[in-house]
C-alpha cells in the first residue's frame, strides 16, 4: 500500500510529463503500424525515469527520419528539451 504523499507525487509527475508524451506520440502516429504497437506503450507507460527516457531516445534513433520532416537531430533537442523542462517543473 503506498502513502497518500507517494500517490500524489506519482500523480504529479505523470501530469508534469503531459507535454514530452504527447509530442511523443504525434511522433509515434508517424511511425508504421508494427512500430507504434511497440513503441506506444513505452510512451504511456513512462513515469519519468532516465532509463526509460534512454530508451525511447534509442528508439527514436532506430525510426530514423520517419521522426519528423526535416532534422532528426533538431527533433531528438526537442524532445531532450521537453523532458528536462518537466524535470524542472517548468
């Protein structure tokens, strides 16, 4: 049974990382059929923790330039970005 203290930071932290999921997947809707049925969950499921936000950026690696038009690269900052801004709480 958790404490009422641990459910509510849980619960913030799920609401802080909103914005880094949804730009998530608006990149996942851009992926093939096979690659959004394994990389959506990894999207709904993250709580937060560097190692899952490790492995969704080497997995945005291996879609290649399906990511995004234009610069992969300038995709993977954006991301990078967003995820340091919920760290932060801003």
């Amino acid at each position: 049974m958790k404490c009422k203290a641990c459910r509510i930071n849980i619960e913030r932290m799920a609401k802080d990382f909103e914005p880094l999921k949804s730009r998530l997947l608006i990149i996942a809707d851009r992926l093939d059929p096979d690659e959004q049925a394994y990389f959506r969950p990894l999207i709904e499921n993250f709580n937060g923790s560097i190692s899952e936000f490790q492995r969704i950026m080497r997995d945005l690696g291996k879609f290649g330039e399906k990511i995004g038009d234009g610069s992969k690269f300038s995709i993977y900052r954006e991301v990078q970005n967003l995820y340091d801004q919920c760290n932060r709480g801003t």
